[in-house]
C-alpha cells in the first residue's frame, strides 16, 4: 500500500461571474496540485456541488443573496468537517470576516484577488492536506500492523495478566479488546501449565540419527505454521539417508514439538469454550480455562495422557508434565493461579515427570497451615542474584526463611522456590553447565531433613550462583571499557564523539557507560576523552608544523578558542610555548 495524493479538488462560490473567472484565471492551479471540479453562484447551489463533488476545499464569497459565505462555511463544517474553507472577502468587510476564524475557516483572502497571495493560500492549504492525508495514511497502516500482530499481542497480554495483579477495570477492557470470554457468568478460572520436552540427552538429539520423524516437508509445514490439522495418527517419515544430510539440531527438536503440542492442545478444546491456550515466556503450554471448575482436572489428564501417546515419536521418548492451580474466583487472581500450576510443576522434582500434578495435592492435610510462595520476596532475592549481590542475596534468603514450617515437606517447597529463582537468575544472565546449576548440590537441597543444614546448604548455592554472575558482569563489564577506550582512540578526531554518541554504539545507556568509566579509569567519559585529545595535540605539536587551528581539528575540537584555552589548561602553557620549548 502506496501513499497517492491526486490533484485536490476545489470548489469556487460567488454570485458574482467576474470574481469566480477571476479566481480561476488568476494562477496556474494544475501546477499547485489542484483542480477547479465546479463553480457555485450562491449558497444552495454549492450545497448541492459539495454534495455530488465532495472537493477538499471551498473558496466562497462572503455576500451572497439568501445566505452569506459565514453561514454557508457553517453548514460546510458541520456536514464535512475536512474540508478546507477560504472566504474572499473585501477590505470593508474585514473585521465580518474574522468572525468565520471562529468557525475554524482554513483562510481568508482579500478582494482585489492578488496573484501572490492566493498562491500563498493554495500552498498553505495543499501542505495542511498532505500532512492530514500522510497521517491517516499512516493510520491506517498501523491499523494493519495491529491487526496481523493481534494474536501475538493477545498473548502477550494474557502472559502479563498471568504475571502480575491487573486493575479490575483494566483487566475487562482489555479482556473485550482481545475477545477474551470474561465478561459474563460468575468470575472465575482454573490454570493448568503444561511442559512439553524431548527426553533424550541433547547430544542425541543433535546426532544424525535421532529423530527419523522429522521431514523435511514436515519442518517446513511447521516452521511456516501450515498444515497442522493433520490427523494424530500420521507421523511423516524420514528416509536414512535424508536423515545423515540434514541432521535436526536439538533447539530445533524441541520448538517443533512444543508448536505440535500447542496445537494438539487447541484442537482438544472446542473453539467455542471458554478456554484460552497461550505459550508463556518459559515456552510451556497455558490453559485457562473459564467456567465451572468440575472437569477440569479430569479433562487435563485426559489431555496430557493424549499428548504423551500422540507425541511419542519413533527415536524420540517425549515427556509431558502438567501442573494445576486451584481454582481462583475473581479474574484477578489468575496470576496466583499461575504461580500455584508453576509451583505444581515444579514439584515433578520429586515426584517424576509425565505427571498432572495439582497443588492442592501439595498442601499437607490434618488442619495445618499450607506453605504459600511470596512472590515479591522470590522476585527480589531473583533480583540480587542476577546482578551479583550475593551478600543482600543471603540476608533476603534468611528473611524468606524465618517463616515457621509445619514440617520438613513445606521447608523443602521452599527450598525448591530459591533453587528455582537462582536458576532463572542463572539462565537470564545466559550462565550454563554446573555454575548454573550443581545438580548434586540441588539434590542435596531437596533431601535434607533438618532446616539448619537446609539453610546452610541454600545460603551456599545462593552464594554460588551469585558469584558466578558477578564474576562474568565484571568482566563483561571489562572487555566493554577496553573496547570503549579502541573506540575513542580511533574516533578521537570526529567532534561529534561523545557520552551519548558512545553509549549509543555500543548498544548501553549513557549513565551507566558514564559509571563504569569513571569505576575502571578513575575519570569521567569526558575527563578521559579530553585527556586523549590534549595528549594528541601534545603529539602533533612535537612532530608536525601544524597551526594550532588546525590541530584542534585534527583531535575533534574545532572551536579555535575553546581548543587554546582547553590546552592551556590541561598542559599549563599555550600552545606556542609548548612548540617553542619542545625537544
């Protein structure tokens, strides 16, 4: 979609035949973009013109029998307010005119019609035309955008409404926008969140010989998201030889069989029902599902029990792990119900994979209290860990735990909380291997029977894992001032360098650039880059005849004045001494 503007069409009104042949000798209106469509000689005959020509603008007379150019302009505006109206008008009726400014009148001209001024107002008004013609065209094209972009942006919307509380208000309009059925019967929902994975070890999967299943026809029709309706039972195959040409990478594997589950998962349920399925950021399958709560769990088992059969392709064993969440009665608390199926999940730890595991089931029957997550804490010790703050890290982690535990099963629940913010810290920060994760340390966590060895075992992960992360930032962080340093030596001479200009080439804000300069070098960005330069006048000044203009220049400081006052400074002699001492 091309934006287009044909010649505007106008529209001249006065009772007078002179004034209208005037207005249409008098310049060149082709050339400005414009064509003359018709011709009016009174209010009721150009009400019927702009009815059957529907020009963009209107040039009318002022006095006309039965009704005056203002009136008509009113009427104009009212039925089509983007049209543009100027009034002609005469030196004696000037201050009349001005009342039509009000009327929100695009321009008035003034009688005898001057060649230069109409130009100026034809040009005027084109320009104002363009501008609204650009902007409508512009949105009409983000409507577009939108539109195609829609099913993303719902999913994105339900994993934000999964993620956090959202003002109920909020929550309903949005929900309409999205066609999300939870507007009507009583508020309500369940969450169950399901965990699709190859289970084989990686390098397996990566080798020539996993994964026969997988054609290539079969990726394509995947990767271009066609031809999933396929019935359950077909199962494309792979020659041996196709398969040794084009071995499947093990990411690959596993985003395939995700895009199979997710949609094995909507076609479970019905279009109609008041069940929505989303992938969340961990790339696990996520129902909610809206309603009474009485199938649910039945229908999730009933779910993954498909799942697991239809999915269990030749060379590749597929887990599937399902955690649900007890039923929430107000659609704001869909975000607790997630964390309960996340935390339900999370417990296959101990109780295996290919499993629905409902979080009621969690909670420790005989009237005491159930263990509940707090989210805020989990989400700032996540914090500490990610950027390397292991001490705030183990003084949170002591906090989080001064809880009272019914038994040893809540405070291992807890437990499984912190390893799993230390793993998302660790993934985030793109940390692999056993840094990441010591499986025999975890291990340790979770079969440990007294909360003391518990606590001590935990404040050595966190430690660990925040070391870990910290140690990369400070070198990453290192390796950026290194690079940084390359770049203002090599750049030093482009006057436009500079701390916004350097942030921006390397993809960092401008303050923090600022604070790790000033912690690796000891200077400010510009006490740093100024130093540079001088050291390179200096240079310049022993081994050259150049002027001093133009070594200012040379070093990216142009202002002649400001570079000989700046050098002065910085060296304690002007340049000509310094020249005149060298040796």
């Amino acid at each position: 979609m091309e934006l287009t503007v044909e010649p505007l069409k106008v529209l001249i009104v006065d009772d007078e035949y002179l004034i209208r042949n005037l207005l249409r000798m008098r310049i060149d209106w082709e050339q400005q973009g414009m064509t003359i469509v018709g011709e009016a000689s009174d209010a009721e005959e150009a009400l019927d013109q702009v009815e059957l020509l529907r020009p963009d603008i209107v040039f009318t007379d002022i006095y006309m029998p039965k009704m005056d150019g203002i009136e008509l302009s009113g009427i104009l505006m009212g039925r089509y307010p983007n049209i543009k109206i100027v009034v002609v008008t005469g030196h004696d009726e000037f201050e009349y005119a001005r009342q039509s400014v009000k009327l929100g009148i695009s321009d008035f001209i003034l009688k005898p019609i001057r060649a230069s001024e109409l130009l100026q107002v034809t040009a005027k008004l084109r320009a104002a035309i363009e501008q609204e013609v650009g902007r409508e065209y512009e949105l009409i094209k983000l409507r577009e955008e939108m539109k195609q972009s829609l099913p993303y942006l719902r999913e994105r919307f339900v994993n934000q409404w999964l993620i956090d509380v959202m003002p109920e208000d909020e929550l309903q309009e949005k929900a309409r926008f999205f066609g999300i059925p939870i507007s009507s019967g009583e508020p309500g929902l369940r969450i169950a969140v399901m965990e699709v994975e190859v289970a084989v070890p990686q390098a397996k999967i990566a080798a020539s010989e996993a994964c026969p299943h997988l054609s290539e026809p079969y990726h394509q029709r995947h990767q271009a998201q066609r031809g999933l309706q396929q019935q359950q039972h077909d199962q494309p195959q792979l020659s041996q030889h196709q398969t040794e040409a084009h071995p499947q990478p093990a990411e690959e594997i596993h985003i395939l069989l995700r895009m199979v589950g997710m949609k094995r998962v909507q076609a479970f349920y019905p279009e109609d029902s008041q069940t929505i399925i989303v992938m969340d950021p961990h790339n696990r399958i996520v129902v909610l599902s809206f309603g009474a709560d009485t199938e649910f769990a039945v229908q999730v088992q009933q779910l993954q029990e498909e799942l697991q059969h239809t999915l269990k392709l030749e060379g590749c064993e597929v887990d599937v792990t399902v955690g649900i969440g007890q039923w929430q009665s107000a659609w704001g608390r869909a975000c607790v119900g997630y964390r309960e199926a996340c935390r339900a999940l999370d417990y296959q730890a101990f109780v295996g994979k290919n499993q629905v595991i409902c979080f009621e089931d969690l909670v420790i029957e005989g009237g005491k209290k159930p263990y509940h997550s707090d989210a805020q804490l989990l989400q700032q010790l996540q914090f500490y860990v990610s950027v390397g703050a292991g001490e705030e890290a183990v003084l949170l982690l002591e906090r989080m735990l001064s809880v009272p535990f019914s038994d040893v099963s809540q405070f291992r629940m807890a437990a499984m909380d912190v390893v799993t913010e230390c793993q998302r810290a660790a993934i985030e920060q793109q940390i692999e291997g056993e840094h990441a994760l010591n499986k025999e340390a975890v291990a340790a966590i979770f079969t440990a029977d007294h909360l003391p060895e518990l606590k001590s075992m935990l404040e050595q992960h966190v430690r660990t894992v925040s070391d870990v992360i910290q140690a990369k930032r400070q070198a990453k962080e290192g390796n950026l001032i290194d690079r940084v340093i390359a770049y203002l030596e090599e750049n030093m001479g482009n006057a436009e360098v500079g701390l916004s200009s350097t942030a921006a080439a390397f993809y960092v804000s401008s303050g923090h650039l600022g604070r790790l300069m000033k912690k690796e070098t000891g200077q400010t960005f510009v006490e740093y880059l100024t130093q540079l330069r001088i050291k390179k006048a200096e240079m310049l000044l022993k081994q050259t005849d150049m002027k001093g203009y133009e070594i200012g220049e040379q070093v990216g400081i142009p202002d002649p004045h400001y570079f000989s006052v700046l050098f002065k400074k910085h060296i304690g002699r002007s340049m000509n001494e310094y020249r005149n001492v060298k040796t």
